[in-house]
C-alpha cells in the first residue's frame, strides 16, 4: 500500500502517518521525489486500512498494491486446484459439463433431462430446489422434497448433483443430498454463508455477484479457503451493465483473468450469463475457447412451460446439437470434454 | 404485460400462446396491428411470466406494464407510511438524523459520539455490532458485546438505536436490543433474511443493493411487508457505476421517484453513497433538497484511528456543522428538522 | 506513477525498465520493500505510460498516482474562475439558471419560451438549433434558422444565448450567434471539435460524456484549456448506469468533487440528468444544495408537442414554481440567485 | 409503440392522446383491460415519441415495440451483407483477420509488422495516423505522413488497409488511402461524421460506443446506410463496466446478437476489448467461437516501446501463435480462416 501525500503536505503530516503505521505494526517506508512524497506502508495491508490512512491531513491518495486475497491466489498455490466429483476431475485438463433444469418442478421433469444431459454427454446434473425469487409472490422451490427428486434421477443415472444453498440453516440439509453445494450470486457476500460452507468439506461452487468485481469474487472464495475448505470452483454467470438486451453480460474476459490470478476451476454459465437461450450456444462455446474449465447449462424438457428461467434454457435437442459443438471447439484448445463413460 | 409477435408470425404460433395463457389462468387479449399482433396478457402477472412466454414460437419480444409490487405501492396505499420510534416520527413532515459510528468498537467510543451527535440534534444513533466486511480477514464487529454498548449509550442518551442484522439466526437476538433492524445492501435480496425480519413488527431500514433497479429494491420490501410487517423504511446509499473517484454513485433521484412509486419513508445514506468524508455534507444537503425524509450519517470521534470506514466519516465537529447548515436547506424545501428536544 | 514488480522479480528485470525510463527522460526510484520491489516514475506522467510499462517482463502492476489533468486543477489554480456572460457572472457567489426547450422549433416558440422563463428569473437562454438524434430519421434541427430566432428572442428579451455545436466546421457559424457555445455529452471527446473550440475566445460549456470518468471529463476540458481559452463551464448530466426507471442517473456526488479538483465552474442538468419531468425540481434542488454553480433546465410551452425531450421540460407553470423553491434552497447554502435584473 | 394508461386515467385524457396521435399521422388503436387500458401506436414511430407521450396526464408509461433500425435490420435484409475488399470478402464464410500497430509510428514499425502479420496469416492491416488520445499532452498521430506509410506497407505486402478518420473534414483525404475507414468509439454518435463517411461509397468499419447500447450502435450504422452506404461492419471492442482489472469489458454475447438482429458483418477487437495483452489471445478465440466474422488485433514488434496501447498489443510471435491456435477453433465452428494467399 501506498500513501501518496499531496505536493504541499508539512513534515509533522509526514510524521503523524508514520507514527500511526508503527502504532499498527506496520513499517513506513518514506520516498521523497520531486514531485510527491510518497510512503510505503511494509506488511500484510487489506482495504480498510487504505480507508483510514485516507483521512489523515496531507494525504492526496492511498494506492493499494498488494493483492488482499491470498489461499485463493496463484501466487500462494501455482498448481491448479482439481476437485473430483464422483468420476469427475473438474479443473483438470478435461471440461465437465453440468446441466439440467433451472428448477426441480417434478420427478419426471428431472429425470427425464437427468437422462437427456447424460445421453448427450453432461457430467453433473443441476437443478434448484431452493429458488432465489425476485418477487416474494413467486415460485421458491419444492424445498427437501426437491432434493429427494434430484436424489432420485442421480440413483438412476449415475450423475452427481449440483443445487444450490440459501441460508445458513440449509447448509447440513442440503449436504446430506447434494455432491456440489452451489452459493448464488446473490449471497456472494452473504458472509455467514460463506462461513458455512466453509466448514463443510463439500466441493463448493461460487458464482460471482452481479456487480461484483474479480477482487471481491475472489474475496469471497477467500472466505471459504479460510475456513480451511479448498475445494472452491469459481462460476461467471454475467455482471450488471447498462445493455438490457441481454439479462446480464457475461464477462468472458474473466475466465482467462481467473486462471491467470487463481488456481481455482472456472466455470462459464452462458444460460444465466445471457438470459436467451439462443444465445447460449455461442457463449459456451466462447467460454471453452477462451479456456473455462467447464460449463454450467440450463435444460427443460419445455421451455415454454417451465416455472423459472425458460427463456434462458434449452430443450433436449438444442442441448445434444451444443454438446456435438462442443466437442470440437473443446479439443481445438486441447481441453477435451470429460468422456461421459 | 404485452406479448409483441414477430411480423411474419403464424396463426397457429398465436393460437398456441393464447392457450398456454388459458391454462395458467390469464386472458389474452388479441390486437392486430398492420406491422404487427400484439398479445395483452390479463390478470396478476409477474416478471419470470415473461421469460416463459418469451420462448414460444413467433414471439419477438414480451413487455411488462405492469409493476410487480403491490403492498409497497402508492397505487396501493396512496398515504404516506410514517414509523414511530421512541418519540421520533419517520415519514411525516419532519426530516429525521440518524448518526454514530460505522462499527462500534468500545463503550466510550459509542457514548461519547452518541452524546456529540445528539447535541448536534441528531434523533437516532446507528452503529454497527454484526459488520459484513469483504475480506475475511477483516474486523467483522463486536457482535452481542456491541449490542450491549449501543444499550448503554441509548441509556444515557436517550437515543434509539438502528443497527445491522446480517442473518436469519440473528434476527431475535438483534431485536431484543434494537429499536430499528438495518438490512444491508448487500443482504437485499438475502431472502430468508427477508422474510424473517418480515416476521417481526420491529421497523425495518431496508439499503438499496449496490446493483439493485428500484423495481427490484422495492419487491425485496414487499418481501417484508407480505410478511405482514409494514414499518419498513427504504435507504439510498449509492450504486455501483463505472466511476471510481467516488466508492459508490449516489442516485439522489431515487429519493424523488421512491416517493413517487412507494408510500414508504426513504433515507440518505451519503456515507456509503460517496465514501469520501469531504463529499458528505454536500449530498446530505442534496438528499433532503431531493425530499429525503431522513439521513443516516457515519460520525466518529476520531475517523483516522476508525476500523471502519475512517475515510468516510465525520468529525464531531464537521457533523455539528452539517447540522446548523441542514435545518436551513430542510427549512427552505418545508421539512423541519425532527426538533431533538 | 509507480512500477510494482512481481514478487519473484529479477534483477534484471528491474534493470530493463530503470534503462526505458531513463531513455524516456524520466528518472526510476528504486525502493525494495519485504514483500516486494517498487520502483517510483518521477517526471510528468501521463496515462499511456502506464500502459507501455504494464508489458514488461516482470511488472505486476502499474499505478498512477499523479493526476493527468492540469491547467483545470484546482492545484494549478487555486481561486474560482468566474466567466462573465453578459451582465452574468458564472462561478461567483450567485447560482445562474439557464432555460429554454430542448429544440428551437419555431420563433413563437422560443420567444414565448424566453419571456416565461426570464419572468421566472431565469438568466441564460438556452435552445438546440444543431441536434444530435439518436437515430437518423428524426429532427436534427433548424440549423442557423433556429439561431436566427435564437438571435431575435435574446434582442426581445435581453437573455444572453447557450447553444450546442456539433461539428468543428460550424464553430465559425454558431459562435456569430451564440453568447455561449455547449458541447453536448456525446462529444465530449471529440477531441477535433474540443480543439476547434479552445481556439475561440467564448465560453464554453462541456458536458460530461454519458460514460465518462471525473478524470477523463477534466483532460476534455484540458483540451479547451491547452488551446488558450479559459473560459470554460462543466455540466453534469447523468451517467449511464443499469437503472432504467430514470434516462440517466444524475451524479450529484460530481458537483462537490468538481468544487474539489477544479476552478472551473460546475452545472447541473437535471433534464437530462433524470430525463422525467417530475424528477428535474428536486434534482434541481439537491444540485444547487450540493453546491452547483448554476442549472440549465428545459422548459416548453407545450412539453406534449416538443418535437425533442417533451417528457423531461417543464411547463412555465411548473418552472416558475421550481425557481421560487430555488430560491430558498439557494438561500440557505449561502449562494443567493443572481438577481435577474 | 404502446401507451400504459394508469389505473384511474379518465376518458378525456385517453381522448386527448387519440387526438394528438391522429394530428401526427399515426393511429391509435384502444384496447380497455380489466386492470389497465393500453393504447396501441400503429404507424412507423421512433424512440423520441415514446418521450412526447410520456408527458400527457393518465398516461403510465409508454412501451416501444417495434425495433427502431430498419436498412441495418436482419428483418429487411435476411440475407448477409458481405463486404469485398481487395481479394479479402468480409461477412462470406470465412473468418477474416486484421492486424497490426494501435498508432503509425515509422515506416519501419509498420512495412515490419506488415510482413509479420502477413506471414502469419492476417488479410488486412491495421495502422492509426489519426489517433484520438484522452489527453490533449499525448501522441495524436502522424497524420497524413502516417497514411503515407500505411501506403507503403500495402505496397510491398499486398495487404488492404484499415485505418481511423476522426473529423469529417478529413474523410476525403484518408478515404484516398485507405481500403476501410474505421470510426472508432468514441465517434460513433459523432452524427456528423456517420453522415460523411455514409456519402463516400467505402467499407465501413463501425466500432461500438463505449456504453452504447445494441440499438443504438445499429442506429448509429442506420446513419451510414441511410446515406445510400451499405457496405458497413460492425465491430465490438468492450463496453465500459464497473470492473477495473481489464480496461473495457468485451460484451461477447454481442456478437451472436448482432448476427441475429442484423445483416451487417461482426468484428471482434480482443485487444481494446481487454486492454491486456495475455486476455488478447483467449477473447479472440472466444469472438470466433461465438460467431464473429473476423478480428482485429493489435501486433507491434516491441509493445514495450510502443508510443500507444503497448499493453494490449501482441508480439510478432505471440500473434503467430494465436494465428495457429484459430485454425483450429475456426474450423470447429465451421468458419475457416481464409487463407492468406
């Protein structure tokens, strides 16, 4: 971190800043250039500390250098992070596909598109049976009798199940069923989640805030490596702009800017990312090509008649044609898709 | 909510969207065009309808007309809602301060800024117990310990208290010793929390999410008010836009267009909404010159030893000067200050 | 601006760059910390530098810390520039309102318009003869017919004339017309036009383009500065943000910090800023709360006829009311109307 | 067009609009709801009558429907639009890709890169002698100088030229040397200039607005059609977000709308769209994945003394690599790069 003082500032400015470093346990380091002095601050800063040295008479800035996200970072691990699921390696060298529908509305629904997915090549099955809502008038989610229902089409095709956690209270319950607990993008920075989560041993998958930035994402991530669990993936699922065609826009450029600053997996979700299903397709592939280590897609048996999300999703056959797409885009960036046995 | 068909849509697409909407229970009301038919859907509609219709054959765009929320509506309750706490009315013709520090830290830091801000005139101490922090290696509040100071200060002020709950499990425990709940911006769509605050018949300080629409603000309060709980107020603190000199952008015609769609009482927060301690006063003004009913104000004895939000705080001294300077702006748009006795 | 390195930097590395900057006429200082090796630019900096040192081997980041704007920083300047229009001063102690429709339509029209506005108080006329439009099947003007009747409206009426210019080949022209010349948002850095203006000696009106940071609105105006004219205004009208109840999101926030960082005066536009009638009175106050220099607000005779921006003028009715709330909402922050005698 | 009337509007009101409508040349076509009466606007109407309406007493909102753009629309033109320049057809099956330095900084850095680019199989080169710079104190370009070395590479290299006007005034002067004319982002509501550049019978290349909206982007090339232009291209290279890590955000998912919306061929600028040069590669693979017509890269022979963009720019093996790497996901896709032959 770095205090820059502004052009005027007096010596007892100076003086009073590098005291108050001391009084914390940090060093000050003190450069004086022609222009500006500037100081140093030496050892383990994190934002807040830019906030308070703000204040102090004389300073112009504080210009936070150091990353504040460390388990998370590549720095502290260079190795990429894998994390098995079943038969699955996600984060290897291989892309795994998740798919299902947006929410658990039925048995049938969920086992016919369990079916579906695994025949066309997908490796987990999602599904939600507790809905975040926008409206409190709407559809929640079929609760435990949900997760019962994923249990099920996971007993009869073998693919583990991927659903999402709301609360704190849920954590245990929807461990008892699930294979990967899912934190949505609302609860980014629903920290006692976080917490939650991060006192499981479950693999955990985080989907970036719609208006959150990589470092907060990555803080987030932090917080449930801190808890001592490392099996985190990292989801972009697309962030707030001003464009409205489009529900949200997928920031691909992530995805590249993750494994570079991370060791996590990342996971593209061009269903939620975009919010029409035509345009799912070309956001997949676009994820796998810029380097995703997997794909998170929503799939209905009718789109038309599904309680949440049909406009974003994708019927059976549209999901086999992608699937073949794929395939080739996949191995044309040497990562070929998870054979699916 | 209005169904737009393409131009070259067939009678049978038509015919197949009218039944979907038969089964569900709206009407469809046919309207041809020369360009194009258009499809009115009649009844309560809700925003994941559109998604759904969106998906049919032949369908080029869905709009919504209507608006989602209902409870929190002025069509709905054209009277203003005003809340009593203690001797304080909020929503009435009155503007009504709310000041304290960002976190409380100790027992002398709450009550001595208790007793400058109640001098100052302000009418209810905020500070923070349960502190969300983006970093897990952050502060992250006294907890109960907090709760008990802020007890102690409204003691020997007199002062109530608004403060922070971050989780369903907390909710009574925050209640049993606050007069005002704060639900943060980044637990506006924490819908658990919602609805379990919704429970309770306490006042509920609702902060706009940092990438939240003002429809979306205001389906999260119908959340709390369809719980049955109606003393809800709303919070602007800023949103998250592409600038960077400020931490957030503080959207003062919120204040404006919340009076206009809502009856509920609406707050300033200019702490969160700029971050920056020189930039406080000024939008505190702006905000009650917009018709804010209220402020809520960082104050903290001494910002550059705060372990929170220092940057943004306020002097004793600056904020009894933003007092004198408010009840003339607040006098001259016809909202007295709430006299502090 | 200071080079953070890598970690694992080499030494050579940092010996690379030391060599470039020295070639470049800037002087590197070298300062090893614990963690990591931080090497200072001094010499003036500008923004593409940073850029240029990003790519060396072993850099992990580069920070500016020097702002890039000068000749419009309140550093370079310390008094307030004041610009007299007329018998008006801008950027003195008293609030200047400019007024008039978004389009010249017709003389009746403007004359009307002018009369209304000057009885209210208002001291500037403002009127679009050059518009931009959206799209380009949609009226873009009368040209120099609609500073024609600009022209006879401020001989009636005494008003001095604001009117935008699109294009560096009609400087000439509008400038024979005009008391003071606007470059409207979407030209904010047309940087051809910006030099085209900075060789007149008018003053001249920048508006902050739709997406433009503080900092890039302030090297737009440095464009004017550095070509030798002075005499410039900034004009905040709305940000482009995810929000969509509103036309644009009004950065009240920017008219303290403007106040802050530069000499220059500062307007609020609350038309465009909200782009909803019912929102420019209270943006307007809140503006003038937060210490606004000045306004420019469209009035119409008709707002449901304008052929431009019907829905975000003011009736006379409506804006002689709004300038009588000004008044005291002026009042009370110190900063009177000027008289519109 | 669709005209929301409040719940409680009265029929005089609902009169009033009819009549204003039909003074206008359009019909309104009434339809009464059980909650709300709509009425519909039939007739070719444009974004700035949604405002006018707007205004009228009992109106709610006003809802457009139909898309504002119509010679750039995939509806008037299903066919694709393709460009020939030299032997190069841009928006055919092929996917086409430009190259070479942000600015001209010698003839040297240009005839180098020329070969450089060639031999690894880009069609077109790329060069800036008009630069527009956010500072008035920073490189601007060569100028004509600059469009004379552009020359001279194409000379010796046989590859076409893609180069930026800034100012209507010199669209006579670069059309006589260049094969494309670009405007770039910051020009693309320069109305002005789409009409100059729309009179001249070249290929247009059209980059989106920094935060430009799809439609409005389309409307922006309406312009240049509507001038009896059509060979115009669009190109995508990021949009302004609240994220800060990258410099723009690539809005990916425009391509594939742009395709669907549109006749007109999409490009793809990974260089300006990530403002890194290690994103540059992974989001050009990505743009091709998700359906662009072609890229446009940014290569310099010593990005780290490159007078503009050096971070972004690609080394001659960098691009020579990403050059081989999109053969294959090209291909995968169905798309082959043409061949540079």
């Amino acid at each position: 971190m770095i205090v820059v003082m502004k052009r005027d500032c007096e010596q007892k400015e100076i003086d009073a800043i590098l005291a108050r470093l001391q009084e914390m346990g940090f060093a000050g380091h003190l450069s004086k250039g022609v222009e500006r002095t500037v100081i140093g601050v030496v050892g383990q800063t994190y934002p807040e500390l830019a906030q308070m040295l703000e204040v102090f008479p004389g300073v112009d800035e504080v210009v936070p250098i150091s990353r504040p996200f460390k388990l998370t970072s590549r720095e502290f691990q260079p190795r990429d992070t894998t994390i098995k699921v079943g038969s699955v390696t996600i984060g290897g060298s291989e892309v795994v596909v998740m798919a299902g529908p947006c929410a658990v509305e039925s048995e049938q629904q969920v086992v016919d598109t369990a079916w579906a997915v695994k025949r066309a090549g997908a490796h987990i099955l999602r599904g939600g049976a507790f809905k975040p809502s926008t409206s409190p008038y709407q559809f929640r989610g079929l609760g435990e009798d949900g997760l019962k229902i994923l249990t099920t089409a996971k007993a009869e095709t073998g693919l583990p199940i991927i659903t999402e956690v709301l609360t704190p209270a849920d954590v245990e319950l929807v461990a008892r069923y699930a294979d990967i607990l899912q934190v949505g993008a609302r609860n980014m920075q629903n920290f006692t989640l976080l917490d939650e989560v991060g006192k499981t041993r479950m693999p955990i998958m985080l989907k970036r805030g719609m208006s959150a930035t990589i470092q907060e994402w990555l803080l987030s991530a932090e917080y449930i490596l801190s808890q001592g669990n490392r099996r985190v993936m990292l989801c972009e699922r697309g962030i707030r702009t001003f464009e409205t065609y489009t529900r949200n826009t997928m920031d691909v450029s992530a995805i590249p800017l993750i494994e570079k600053l991370s060791h996590l997996p990342i996971i593209g979700d061009p269903s939620h990312g975009t919010g029409k299903w035509y345009l799912v397709a070309p956001l997949a592939l676009a994820a796998v090509a810029a380097g995703a280590d997997g794909l998170m897609i929503e799939v209905h048996p009718n789109p038309d008649h599904a309680l949440k999300d049909g406009a974003q999703s994708l019927t059976f056959e549209n999901f086999a044609q992608l699937m073949t797409q794929l395939k080739g885009v996949a191995a044309s960036v040497g990562r070929p898709l998870v054979s699916s046995e």
